[in-house]
C-alpha cells in the first residue's frame, strides 16, 4: 500500500508541474489527480477509488455500499407465485375431474387448440356417420336416379355429406340437399346431432368466455410501492407502503391483507421453511376496508404483536423473509371478484 501511495504521489506531481497557480489551479489539479488514479486503476487494479471531500470539508464521502444478491421471491410482482408442483404421481388424473376449470386455466394457445381441435372432430365424426348412413342404404350409387327416394337428397360422397352436416349444423337452412321422411335412422342422427352440438357448444363457448371475462388485468393498473418504509407516524414505529388505482372504474368492497413469510424452528425442533404470519394491517378499525378513488397509506403498527417487534434495523436488511399484500374486490365493470397479490422483499427504516 505504502509503494502505491508513494507511485500516485509521484505520477501526480509530475503531473501538475507546470501548472501556473491562478484562480483555476484547484480544478485544474482536481483533473490531474482524478487522469492519474484512472492510470492508477489501470495498472493496479480496481483497489484505488476517487475520494473528493465535501463541500463543507466535513471529511471524505463513504463509498457506495453493495448491491444486495438478488433473492428469489415467491410471489413476483405481477402476482404469480413461484411454485412448481412435484411428486404427484397418479395423482395427476385429478384435473381431469374438473375439466372446466382445468381448460379455463390453461394457456391462450391452448384454449384456442382445444377449442379448434374439438369443432374440427365433432364435424368430421358427425359428417362421416352421415355418410355412412347413405353407404349401407346405397344411396351413393343411386344418386341420380329420379324414382329413389335416398335418405338424404343430393348426397353422394362425403365432401356432399359434411356440407349437409354445416347446412344442419348451422342451422342455415335446406336448399339443394336436404332429409327425407323416408328414413329413420337419419331421423334419430338428426337428434343425437342436435343434441350432441348443444352440448359442445355450452362447453367450449362457455369456457371461452369464462376466460375473456377474467380480470386478469386488472392488477395491471392497481400500483404498489416498489418498497415498504418503517418510520414514526402518531408516536408509533410503523410499517407504511402504498397503494393506488390508475383506472376512474372503482374496486367494491376492495380489502388488503398482508402475509410475512419467514422461516422459523419450533421449539420441538420442526423446521418450518414458509412459515406464514399475519400482519395487522386495521383489522379491528375498519382500516383494511379501502376506499380505493386516490392513492392509500397502509399502515402496519410494529408493537409488541408485530412479527417486527424483535428485529433491528440490520435484521431487517439481512434476514430472509417476504411480505405479501392480497388486495381483494369486486371489478365494478365486470362484477367479478379480483384477487391480486405481489411480494415485498425490500424494507427500509427511515429511523
């Protein structure tokens, strides 16, 4: 270290040699010395650091801490929760019990595949039992005989037997092809065809719809505090963050709740990993109830009930633990229930 000083005392007085001392001579020799370290830092490494004094010449600025490792978190911003099932073996079958809600929680890409794939098979499956009713009556090899009465007029192949099934299907009307009552086999796969397009299109409209009408957006104009602060408000130590609607639509009977996450050992010696606590954020006021037409505080009072009555401020910056807000309420343009939740990790003491 002494050889390093005794090198940047040397490069900058010959560097400043020259220098006529006018008015301008100390930020003339404050640019020397910051060219000589950048030599320095070149030739040594990155050991050596600017250091300027204030302007009051109080002493020397403290250089800029470091960054903290990114942590992963378990609900991100955008409040998706990180958790990826695992180990569930047969267990599997169970999303298949409840199909619905299985289909409206899947991917865009996969609603629109499914639903694609399911219309494209029920017309083909529906076209070809057609067709196969003219096959066994021989009605294709008969089509243009004037005194047989086929099952279905003017079908005699099977791009002519599916048109017949859009034509009954969409329910636009008979023209060039049409059924005849000289058949009652037809008669019965007419029924099970309505009955059978009723059923698909409940499910598939159903579920497509479900989805479009999901808030999923909502959150995407509902702001939080990128942190949490703690500071004095009325005499006690609080834990504050805010929250704010971008939209004029309000949010009904909107209501916060806050959840710590936090490892911790029982004293049996159990290991819980994601231990979840309660944050009183005005259960007993009414204070969790928003009203939510401009930006809201939400306050957290750290007593003696508070998770954070026992942590200092440098437990707070190093112990590993995530807060998160659920902010419950009903979309008034939609009249459906919204539930949005993101992670806090960083919180910063004020005091």
């Amino acid at each position: 270290i002494g050889h390093n000083i005794r090198t940047l005392a040397a490069t900058t007085t010959e560097s400043c040699t020259e220098i006529d001392f006018t008015l301008n001579t100390s930020d003339y020799f404050s640019r020397c010395c910051h060219r000589s370290m950048s030599a320095l830092r070149k030739k040594f490494g990155d050991d050596y650091q600017v250091v300027t004094t204030s302007s009051s010449g109080s002493g020397f600025n403290q250089p800029a801490p470091e960054k903290k490792k990114k942590r992963q978190r378990f609900v991100d911003k955008n409040g998706r929760c990180n958790v990826q099932h695992g180990n569930l073996g047969g267990e599997t079958s169970r999303y298949l019990s409840d199909l619905f809600t299985t289909l409206v929680d899947l991917k865009w890409r996969w609603n629109l595949f499914i639903f694609i794939l399911t219309y494209t098979v029920a017309w083909l499956f529906m076209a070809f039992m057609w067709w196969i009713i003219a096959y066994i009556r021989g009605d294709l090899h008969r089509a243009h005989d004037d005194k047989y009465t086929p099952c279905v007029a003017n079908v005699y192949n099977f791009p002519s037997a599916f048109l017949f099934f859009i034509e009954t299907e969409a329910t636009i009307g008979y023209g060039y092809r049409y059924i005849t009552d000289k058949c009652p086999e037809g008669i019965i796969l007419f029924l099970f065809q309505s009955i059978l397009g009723s059923i698909v299109d409940a499910f598939l409209i159903g579920c497509m719809f479900i989805k479009m009408s999901q808030p999923k957006k909502r959150a995407e104009t509902l702001m939080f505090s990128e942190h949490a602060a703690i500071s004095m408000r009325d005499g006690k130590l609080t834990l504050m963050f805010r929250v704010g609607n971008l939209r004029n639509s309000h949010m009904v009977s909107a209501q916060i709740r806050c959840k710590l996450l936090k490892s911790r050992q029982t004293p049996e010696g159990e290991f819980l990993p994601l231990d979840q606590l309660e944050l009183d954020v005005g259960f007993s006021t009414g204070a969790d109830q928003l009203f939510l037409v401009s930006p809201l505080t939400i306050c957290h009072v750290i007593d003696t009930k508070s998770p954070f009555y026992e942590l200092s401020q440098r437990s707070m910056q190093t112990d590993q633990f995530e807060i998160v807000v659920i902010l419950e309420g009903i979309v008034e343009t939609t009249v459906l229930v919204k539930t949005i939740g993101l992670g806090l990790l960083h919180v910063y003491a004020l005091v």
